[in-house]
C-alpha cells in the first residue's frame, strides 16, 4: 500500500513539472542557490564565533554585542532605504563578488593574526548573511510566477533547511582536514556558487521574471478612523505581543552569551568549529522533525494561545538546569531549543497571532514588532550585558533570563484574551479581506468563536466566519452542513449551497432536493447546481424539469448543471434551450445565458459566448466579458480587445484580457499596441498583467507610440515600476535624450510663431505640448530615481518662485551623473519661454509643414484650419465649428487649466440646441443634468420670480448640475432667440472615465 501511494505521489510530481518545466527549473534552481546562502552562512558563523573565541576571553565577548546590534540594526536601514534604487539583480551581481572579495581579504589577515581582524569578522559574516538571505528572498518572489509560487515555495525553503542540516555536519568533518581558518575559503566559495545559481537563473527565466500586480491602494471610511485611532487602539493584543517578543529577545541574547562562555571554556580552535558543525547539523535535523510531525500537533490539540507558551517555558526550564548544572551539555540544550522550538513552533505562532489583525493594521504591526521591538531589545541586551557580565558570573546571568520569560510568560497569557476580542471584534464588523496566507491551524477557542458566528442572526458576521472557516484546510464544515442549508439568512444557504457543490459531501441529496422546491429562485438556483454536482442518473430527470421554470435563474441553473455535470446527455438535454434563451428578444435571458459560460467553466464550451460578446445591450456584453474572465481561452481575445473601444465595457475587457496568461495574451497585444484607437486602452491592461515582460513589452513600444499614448504608457510604466523594479536603466536615458531634443525641435519651430498675428493658437497648442514633453521627462527620470522626488523637482522648477526653481535645479545637478546630468542641467537653466529669432533662413511655412509632420492630430488640425483661413479658400465647416466651441469652453470655469486638446475633446462631445424668445431653458426647482454655455442671443436669470440678472454669449450655467445633478436653483428665459451648446452629465463623467 506505501508503496503504491508512493508511486502515485512520484508519477503526479513528473506530471506536473512535465507540464511547467521551466517554473520548477527555476525553483530547483533557487533551491540550490538558497542551499549555498544557508550553508555559507553556517560555515561563515562557525568560523567567525571560533576564531574570535579562541583568542579573547569573556570580557571581549560581552563587548560584542552591543556594536554587533548597532552594525545590524543599521545594515537594515541603509539596505532599505537604498536597495530600490537599484536594479536587485544588477545590486546582487555586484554585492556577492565584494562580499566573496572581502571575506577572502579577511582570511590574510586571519593568516597574518591580526588581533583587530577577529571582531571585525564576528560582526562583518553576520552582516554578511543578513544581506544575503534578505537578496535572495526578495530575488526569490521576483522571479517565481506569483500564481504558481504558493504550491512551490516549500521546495524553495527546504533549500536553506537541506543546506542548514548538511553544512553542519559537514563541519564535523572538514575541519579536521583543513582548519578553522581555511573554513573562509570554504564561506567565499559557497556564495560565488550562489552567484552562479543566479546568472543560471536570470538566463532560464529570462523573459518571464515577474512581480506581484501592484493593487491601486484606497481609503475607506473605516480605515481613516481606525488610522486616527492609533495602532495599539486597532490591534489591542499588539502591546503584549511586543512584550513577549522583547522578553525573548533579551533572553536569548544572554542565552548566546551563557551558551559561547561555556562552550569557550570547554573546547577550543578546531575541537570548537568541530562541535558547533554538529550543533548546527543536530539541532537542524531535531527542527525539521519538530516543524513536520510535533508543530501541527501542539498547534491543532492545544491551540495558538497555549503554543505561543511553549518556546518561553521550555526556556526557563533550560535555565533552571544552567543555574544547577553549568555544564556544556546542559549550555546545548538551551541554545538548541531556540533552533528546535524558536525557529520551528514559536515562529509558526507568531505568523498566526497577527491573524485576526485588520489587513490595513497588519503590516505595521509587524514592522512595528520587526524594526522596532526585536532590534531595540537586541541593543538593550548588548547594554546590559556590558553592566551585568561585571557583577556576575555567566550561570548567574540565567536569574535575569527566569524574571524575563516569567514577564513574557504573564504577557503571552495576557495576549489570549485580547486575541478573541480582536478576532470578535473583526467578526462582528466583518473583514476587508480573508487571510492571504494558509490558515491550517488556529486555536480552539478561536474556531469556537467562529463556529458559533455561523449561526449568528447578523448576516456579515455569519458571512464572514463561514469564509474564513472555508479556508481552513484542516476544519471540516460538513457537521455544520445541515444547520447552514436552512439558515434563516438566503445568503449564507447559497454559500452552503456552493460549497456542497465543490465539496458533494455525501448525504446531502433530500435537503438539496427539498431546497429546489422552495419559491426563493437564488436558492432554488444554487440547489440544483449542487444536486446535480452529484452527477447520477437518478436526478437527471429532476433537474430536466426545471428548464421550463418560470423564473429565467432556474433554467440558467438547470442548463449549467446538466452541461457542467452531465456530460453528452446533459448537453443533448438542455442544448435547444440555451440556443433559445441566446436568441431571445428578452435582455434578461441574454443576460442569464452571458453569465451561464462562467458558472459552467467547461474552457471547450466558448463558442456561443462570442455572439454574446457582440450583444446589441451592454449588460449581456458585461455578463459575457465576466464569463471571459474566468474562461480566459485564446480564441476570445480578439473579440475582448475590441470590447475595449466601448466605455461601457473597457473596464471589464480589460479585466479579461489580464485574467491571460502572459505567454497567451502579451504576443496577441502587440500589434494593436500601433493602433490609434485601441491602443490607448492598452497600457491599462499591461499595467494589471503585471509581469517583467509586460512592463518591458510596452517600455520597448515608447518612442514609436503617439504623444498621447506615451503619456499613458509612462502613467501605467510607473504604477507598475513600484513593485517592478527592473528597468534598463541606458534604454531610459535615451528616451530621456529623445524628449529632450524633441522639446527643443518644438521651441525652435514654434517660436517662429510668437507674436505672428492669427498664430496665437498653434503657439499655444505648442507650449502645451512642451509642457506635457517636460512632464514626460521628469516620468522617465522616475523610473532611474525616486518618483517622488523627481516629481517634487518638476513641480518646483515648472511652477514654482525663482528659488525653488534653483533648488530643484540644484538637486538634478547633485543626483545625475554624466550627459544625462549635462543635458538636463541645460534644459533646465534654460527659458521655457518660446522666444523668436527674427534671424532664420526658414520660412514660416517649413515650420507648420515640420510641426504638421509630428503625428498630433490636434496640432495638425489648427494648422490646417489657419492655413485655410489665410488662403481664403472654403473653409472646412466641421473644423472651424470644432475651434469655435473650443474657444467657448476656454471660459468655463469648470475647465479652467485644461489644455485645448482637451478641451476639443468635450467640444466633440457638445449637442447644439437653438431656443426661441420666450421660452424657458431652465425651471427653477427641476433637477438638473447638464451644462449650458451660450453662444447667440440673451436671457434672463429669474428666481422666485425675480429678475436676478442675464447670460450672454460666452457665459455658461449648470457648472453644479453637471457634477452633482442637483435641483436647479434658478430659472433662465430666453430674452432673444438663443443659441446654446448643451453638455450632459452622463457624457461628461463617461469622458471622465476614458
């Protein structure tokens, strides 16, 4: 029987990397690689603590800690702070080598016995490590395909087990052979063979590194009162967390004093490599144990609260055995439990107590935990260890460690009653999201909690506690089933409904039979989805039935079950009722078929969704790009991108087309990325796929894409850029280079129009577009700096006095580097003014024919309506209509600062209206939903009767109406005959959305 299921595992692990090869070559890849870091680091460490042990006595090593703590805590900071401006993988090619080069410079002065050299490398390696864990994770999540990384990254973290377990016992053996001080040979090695695993990696994965989507971050009104509230108000079991985590900290750090005191005076040179290589590789194999059979065990019996315990007493007890038996062995045991029990258990609880912490508080909670608790209770440690290693003996130190786990002991017990509140409290007001990581375990008085909100007559909290009770792989809802399926609340029997019919748990086929009888169709619905998930012959009939039910929900229910579960007969069955219901005069039903194709999720059963793609009415369109989604086949995609030209339905399209995979959707985008009236709409898309290749596919589109369009590839380039930190960095300045003398080229044409009679227009037309080309190039230099610093320079040197000016001038000169550094420099001392040179061998008509050539279609339009209103010729009558109403608009307040491009936008948009004298335009106390400018003739402002005043040409009313459709506050009549141009609220806020 093993075996077999041994075989069973085996053949389903070669199916899947058969059918993803290149995701698992890159994940045994990065096994390797974090191989090499953990095992380096174990030799590195075991090095690095024996030859500093060898040589000073305990007075130096109580010295220590302190600059140990400080070279960390600051290592941290500048990483920070520093690392994303810098390409990671460019940062790692360069940071591995120096450290590699470093660690073998150590090793002379090792050699030389250089007493200054043995502190540095204690605290030098640790630095060392740290950087090189935290690059690879980060590498890690780079280049691993997000929506594969949850099942694979386990493969990836064994890697650092795998390398923990044998580089310690390789220890035992080498040293021997080749001594403690040639182990550094051994630590440099090891990261130039990382080094290797990562140029391995970056060729394998060379166009499909990724990156999480980055997620538009919005406020809501709950969230702006709990930031008023405070931390600790919003996460009430914060405070003793931070206790229990500041405790153990300070306790370990006298744990590692006591346990290298004694372990000093025992052993020495290569007896001590020797035996910290064992210590390493033991306390590896007991960890691993621990975290595979005992960790799931405490934690499911016992529960999160009492797990959290287990690590301090299991301390204390190990303390109280130093105090009575100072000895090496029992020294081994209290380190090894922070190996066994602290790296293991302790870490697993201290992920799953931050759980019922809202998703906007829970980041900082644990920054807050990370940078601030741990590392200041590192530094008080090391200062209490330069006061306390004078006045007692090492064993002794074992009476403070007792008092600090008794107060973390008090505050972890503290912590259990604060958890429940925090959980209760975000069950009654409902979560914004579920936990994003793997609920397995929690603690029994938690999922009691939960168990008994599912009965709860408050429709949010019983919702809430069966999701996350949903996403307990370790919890089993079937018990609960019953009670659920005749839950007073319809909503939570449909979620018990679609949880039977994913799970079809046995037993269940008369409730769900007595379910599809009832007169609520969402429920009636959802019962027969889940009768007919059980897939027998018996209740074939039975679900036939309903395709003649009244309500249009049923028969879509009755066509999916029979389709999705039924295979040939089921399709035989309900195909000529779906084909009717397709072709049906009644929207509704379209509507019902449109969704129909996501609820079956059958990828072969697409055809019959492209008719619906094209539907005459948008909200079976909508329905049927929902459907899309969740199919997301190839042969839809060029129906969907079309779907991105209707307002109506671009956002969903867009949507669909990100749902793709990369390797599916990105080639299929490409060409339309050329045209005009699609590919305004794509960056938007590129920018939700969110992958490397994404952003370098519509990087590399730049120069040859229309002004408007690059300006919105550099909006989604940079919201994509902060969680992408990969950019060629020289393809950038060229681009920048290319705007720069573009901008210049438009200042030289265009000036050869400043204070020309009838040119005001196009010169104006041109310093918009100098503008936008200014703006474009502070967005590229957003993508080599940080964005909002380059942004601050752009708006103090484009709007700000004359000393802001020379400050952000001053900050280009001291952050750029070399031409790019020069040019821009140039740019920026010079006048953006377009000033006219009355010396030029050019004609004026070269100059418009060059401005003409430069692909802006507003600019080429201006041109062209001078140019005929110069020649006198006939005049284009939509063209000069066009500029006039562009004009009118320049004086509504409401557009005050928009360009004339944007406003021959709304100008298109403008629906004329002719109105007699007399008549009323406007009745006081109506509800209004329009704008009106005026363009002929007068009328009167009345309200309550009253005269109030009187509109003209040129002025405009309703500026309120059109954003809020509010009630009209006065009457207008008409005193002449009038003409208006009229812009409704509803075209107005659909331009907003485009």
């Amino acid at each position: 029987m093993g075996r077999m299921m041994f075989s069973k595992t085996y053949q389903n692990f070669l199916n899947k990397f058969a059918e993803d090869k290149q995701e698992y070559g890159k994940v045994f890849l990065l096994f390797a690689y974090l191989f090499c870091v953990v095992s380096a680091s174990t030799i590195g460490r075991t090095a690095a603590d024996t030859l500093f042990l060898s040589r000073f006595d305990n007075s130096y090593l109580s010295l220590m800690y302190l600059p140990q703590a400080l070279v960390m805590i600051t290592a941290g900071i500048l990483f920070q702070r520093y690392s994303p401006k810098v390409r990671l993988e460019s940062l790692m090619k360069i940071l591995i080598p120096l450290i590699s080069v470093l660690v073998l410079v150590s090793r002379f002065g090792v050699g030389l016995e250089l007493r200054w050299v043995f502190p540095v490398i204690y605290i030098g390696y640790d630095v060392f490590n740290f950087l090189m864990i935290v690059c690879f994770w980060q590498f890690a999540t780079s280049v691993m395909n997000q929506r594969k990384a949850k099942q694979m990254i386990g493969i990836v973290g064994s890697g650092g087990i795998t390398g923990g377990i044998l580089s310690g016992f390789g220890l035992k053996a080498l040293v021997p052979l080749v001594g403690t001080a040639n182990l550094i040979y051994f630590y440099a090695g090891l990261q130039l063979l990382g080094l290797v695993a990562v140029y391995l990696i970056l060729s394998f994965a060379k166009e499909t590194i990724e990156a999480k989507p980055a997620q538009p971050r919005t406020t809501t009104a709950k969230q702006a009162v709990q930031r008023k509230s405070g931390l600790f108000a919003s996460v009430p079991h914060l405070k003793y967390v931070a206790i229990l985590s500041a405790a153990l900290v300070l306790s370990l750090t006298l744990i590692d004093y006591q346990f290298k005191v004694i372990l000093r005076g025992t052993l020495q040179n290569e007896a001590l490599a020797g035996f910290m290589g064992s210590f390493y590789g033991f306390s590896g194999l007991i960890a691993l144990f621990v975290q595979l059979f005992i960790s799931s065990c405490i934690l499911t019996r016992f529960g999160v609260m009492t797990a959290l315990l287990v690590f301090p007493i299991t301390l204390i007890a190990g303390s109280f055995g130093i105090l009575a038996l100072p000895v090496l062995a029992m020294a081994v045991i209290v380190k090894g439990s922070d190996k066994v029990v602290g790296d293991t258990l302790y870490s697993s609880v201290s992920q799953l107590v931050m759980f019922p912490v809202p998703p906007e508080w829970r980041g900082r909670a644990k920054s807050f935990l990370d940078g601030i608790v741990r590392n200041g209770a590192k530094g008080l440690a090391a200062i209490c260890l330069l006061v306390v290693t004078r006045l007692l003996a090492p064993e002794q130190l074992s009476y403070i460690v007792l008092v600090l786990l008794v107060i973390g002991i008090v505050a972890g017990i503290k912590v259990k009653k604060a958890y429940l509140h925090t959980l209760l409290s975000n069950l009654k007001t409902g979560g914004d999201d579920l936990q994003k990581v793997e609920l397995n375990l929690m603690d029994p008085a938690s999922r009691q909690i939960l168990i008994d909100a599912l009965s709860s007559s408050d429709k949010q909290q019983a919702l809430y506690a069966f999701g996350l009770l949903r996403e307990m792989d370790s919890f089993d809802l079937t018990p609960h089933l019953d009670g659920l399926l005749h839950h007073p609340i319809p909503e939570m029997c449909i979620e018990a409904l679609d949880y039977v019919e994913q799970k079809v748990p046995e037993g269940f086929e008369p409730i769900l039979q007595s379910l599809a009888e009832i007169d609520n169709n969402q429920v009636k619905a959802k019962a027969i989805l889940a009768l007919a998930a059980y897939a027998k012959e018996e209740y074939v009939d039975e679900i036939t039935v309903h395709l003649d039910d009244q309500s249009v929900e049923v028969q879509a229910a009755a066509i999916a079950g029979l389709v999705k579960y039924y295979s040939i007969e089921g399709m035989f069955r309900s195909v000529g009722k779906l084909k009717q219901m397709m072709e049906s005069g009644q929207e509704e039903e379209r509507i019902a078929m449109a969704a129909l194709f996501g609820q079956i999720r059958v990828k072969n059963f697409y055809k019959p969704l492209i008719s619906l793609l094209q539907d005459s009415s948008p909200l079976v369109r909508i329905r049927a790009l929902e459907s899309a989604t969740i199919l997301h086949v190839p042969p839809l995609i060029v129906p969907i991108i079309a779907m991105l030209k209707d307002s109506e339905t671009r956002r969903y399209a867009t949507q669909a087309l990100a749902a793709y995979d990369e390797q599916d959707i990105l080639p299929q985008l490409a060409p339309y990325l050329n045209q005009i009236e699609i590919g305004m709409y794509l960056p938007a898309v590129f920018e939700r796929i969110a992958t490397q290749r994404a952003f370098d596919m519509l990087f590399d589109c730049y120069v040859a894409a229309s002004y408007d369009m690059r300006d919105r590839i550099l909006e989604s380039l940079l919201r994509m850029h902060k969680r992408l930190p990969f950019v060629d960095s020289q393809q950038v300045e060229t681009y920048i280079f290319h705007e720069l003398k573009l901008h210049g080229q438009f200042a030289e044409h265009g000036a050869s129009m400043v204070g020309v009679e009838g040119f005001a227009d196009i010169e104006n037309i041109v310093k918009e577009i100098r503008t936008e080309i200014s703006r474009r190039i502070f967005q590229l230099l957003s993508l080599l700096y940080e964005e909002k610093t380059m942004q601050a320079v752009y708006l103090d040197w484009s709007e700000g006095d004359s000393r802001q000016q020379a400050n952000a001038e001053e900050v280009i000169d001291q952050t750029l580097r070399g031409s790019l550094r020069t040019e821009m420099t140039a740019f920026m001392s010079g006048s953006s003014k377009m000033v006219r040179n009355s010396v030029t061998d050019m004609p004026l008509s070269e100059h418009l024919n060059w401005l003409s050539a430069q692909g802006d279609d507003w600019l080429k339009q201006a041109i062209q309506h001078h140019t005929v209103n110069k020649l006198g010729t006939s005049p284009n009558e939509d063209l000069s209509d066009l500029m006039h109403r562009v004009h009118l608009l320049r004086h509504v307040s409401l557009f005050q600062g928009m360009t004339s491009r944007d406003l021959s936008v709304i100008a298109r948009r403008l629906h004329k209206l002719s109105v007699e004298k007399g008549a009323i335009i406007i009745q006081e106390g109506d509800m209004g939903d329009s704008l009106m400018i005026m363009d002929g003739g007068r009328a009167g402002v009345y309200r309550n009767g009253q005269p109030l005043g009187e509109v003209k040409r040129g002025d405009c009313f309703g500026e309120m109406a059109i954003l809020t459709q509010g009630v009209r506050t006065a009457t207008i009549r008409a005193e002449d005959d009038v003409l208006l141009w009229r812009l409704d609220s509803s075209v107005f806020y659909d331009m907003m959305f485009d």
